[in-house]
C-alpha cells in the first residue's frame, strides 16, 4: 500500500512541477456587471453538497461580486490536478490530495480554506433489504469500494477495522470500477454490496436492484470529509476573491440549516434536473438527518488530525504534516462574523 502511495505522491508531484512552471499567479477575470470569474472544480455533482447549490441558486455568489463556473471534475486526484494547473482557481474535494501533493513536494500546493461537509456521504447498498446489518456480515463477501487513497475508500475501511474486520483478509473489495459507475456496474456484477454516493443510492433502490442498509457518516463519526482549497499563490494573490467565496458557502450552510428538506430541495432542483423532486426531498432528508453539514466553515486542527489519522491507517501516510501549513482559518472565522 505504502508502494502505491509513494507513486501516486510522486506522480502529483510530478505534476506539479512540470504544470507549475507554465503558469504564475494573474489577476482574475472580470466578467459582466464588475462580477470577478472564479472557476470551481467539483469532486463530483451530488445533492450531499447541498450547501453548495443552494448558495448558486439563491444567488449568494453574485451577492458577493462572483461569477461562478462549476466544473465536475470526476474525482479528487482529478481536481487537484486541474488546481495545480490553474485550469481551475479553487477545488472541492477530500483534503487528502491537499496532504499528497504537500507530501509529494509541490512549492505552490494547495492549502484548504473553508471545511463544508462533517460526515462521509456514502451508503452501503446490499442486494436485499437488511433491517438487522451488522458490519459483521460483510466478513466473506464482495463489495464494490472506491480509489485507493480517496476518503470513500478509506471511511470505508476505517469503519471495517472499528468493527474488527480486515478490509484485506475478510472480504473483497473490487477497485477496478471507475468513479461514479459502481452503482451500474453493480445491477450486473456478482458483488454483494455496493458503497454509493446520492443519487446512485436512492437510484438503486427505486429501480429495486439494491437496498441502503447502513450510511457510512453515521457509523465513521465526525470526519472532515470535503474541503475547499487554493494555491497558495492564488491565496496571497486574491484574498479578497477567497473570503467572498467563502462568504457565500457560509450562507448556503446557514440556509441549509435552517430550512426543511422540501425547502431545500426546491431550490437545488435546478442542479439536478433529471432527479424527481420527490427523489431529491427524501436525499436531503436522509443528509440533514445524520447531521452532514457543519453550521459553519471553520476546518478545526482535530479534524485534520483525525484525517491524518485514517489515512494513516490506510497506509496512505509516508509522514504527518503540519496543520498550519494545510490549512488556513482566516476566512472562515470572518465569514461566520
């Protein structure tokens, strides 16, 4: 595993220094009515990043004087990428490739500014309904996993070894399945579970080919499972663009928070046009139940500890770094003003 981690380390380092020297910091670009473009590189389009969508839809970025352009970049090592060459301004995704690309020796690496989800967004999905799984149960079977050194993969086997279970030795876990195509595969596959993201999860169980019968951020805890992040040299270039960023992810956790799912819903619908209303309420629901969402942005040092810690455990870690250097707190603590 170690081996693994090292090239996919030394890969984005590579990256890195062949990308960084094409570039340098510029000033952003103006559009229409004095609006500044900022590219946002996604990790994946799901309704788990609710927040998110609710500040585009209610139009809290153009608030701030900010012309978004999302990106669905299908994957963190993907995003990072396209951070790392300032084909994207900021990105979404799990601060694990923040700590790789920092690992791996990149000068301008990305550093995380404002924290947005608490808890995994996965479920496990069997082939019949479960009303009594235990983790247990997975001891001899087969599961549809994520990428090696993602934070789906390794919530998951952090789960798998809080049960006594080893993600190696008790079961199999397929890998070989790219992101976001576990859920089809699996109405084809012999896999006996399936861990999905929404709307994969419901999608599944309405077609009937699989039924949730466990949610990953119920049983991981508190991690800090999705982050956003900036070079550095973007960060000292345009402070003024990441805290009104910052501002407008601020509100939409605020309107989240205080709104119902069906609320919430309606107002997200756009970002998910062939998802029924109905379908996006009850993921809401599902989300705001297990408390998904922080009530504010602020990435706290123990959440990044923890993080080190599961990834330790993964054998993704060659070495601990250092929180202030990964993460800023300035932004958030004035957004929450």
């Amino acid at each position: 595993m170690k081996k693994n981690a090292g090239r996919r380390l030394a890969g984005l380092s590579l990256t890195a220094v062949l990308l960084l020297s094409s570039f340098t910091a510029c000033q952003p670009k103006t559009a229409g009515a004095g609006l500044t473009k900022v590219t946002l590189n996604e990790v994946a389009h799901s309704i788990f990043y609710a927040p998110q969508y609710a500040a585009i839809e209610l139009g809290y970025f153009k608030d701030e004087g900010i012309d978004l352009t999302l990106v669905n970049g299908a994957g963190a090592d993907k995003v990072m990428t396209a951070l790392v060459s300032g084909d994207a301004d900021i990105g979404f995704m799990g601060s694990e490739a923040s700590i790789y690309t920092y690992a791996g020796g990149s000068e301008d690496y990305a550093v995380n500014f404002a924290q947005l989800t608490q808890r995994a967004g996965n479920f496990l999905v069997a082939r019949q309904p479960d009303d009594h799984f235990t983790w247990d149960k997975l001891k001899g079977t087969k599961v549809l996993g994520g990428r090696a050194g993602g934070m789906p993969q390794m919530v998951f086997e952090y789960i798998l070894k809080k049960n006594g279970i080893d993600p190696k030795l008790d079961l199999t876990i397929d890998q070989s399945i790219n992101f976001g195509l576990t859920a089809a595969a699996f109405t084809s596959s012999d896999s006996d579970y399936t861990v999905e993201f929404e709307p994969f999860a419901t999608g599944l169980e309405l077609e009937g080919s699989g039924y949730v019968v466990a949610s990953l951020g119920t049983d991981s805890g508190y991690v800090p499972y999705t982050a956003y992040s900036a070079r550095q040299s973007y960060l000292k270039a345009h402070p003024e663009v990441i805290q009104k960023f910052t501002n407008a992810i601020q509100k939409g956790l605020e309107y989240v928070n205080s709104h119902s799912a069906e609320e919430i819903a309606k107002v997200i619908q756009p970002q998910f046009k062939e998802t029924p209303l109905e379908n996006i309420t009850a993921i809401v629901e599902r989300y705001k139940s297990q408390d998904t969402w922080k009530e504010d942005t602020i990435f706290e040092s123990e959440s990044f500890e923890l993080l080190q810690n599961i990834l330790e455990e993964a054998g993704e870690l060659p070495k601990r770094v250092p929180y202030e250097d990964l993460v800023t707190t300035e932004f958030s603590k004035k957004a929450k003003k």
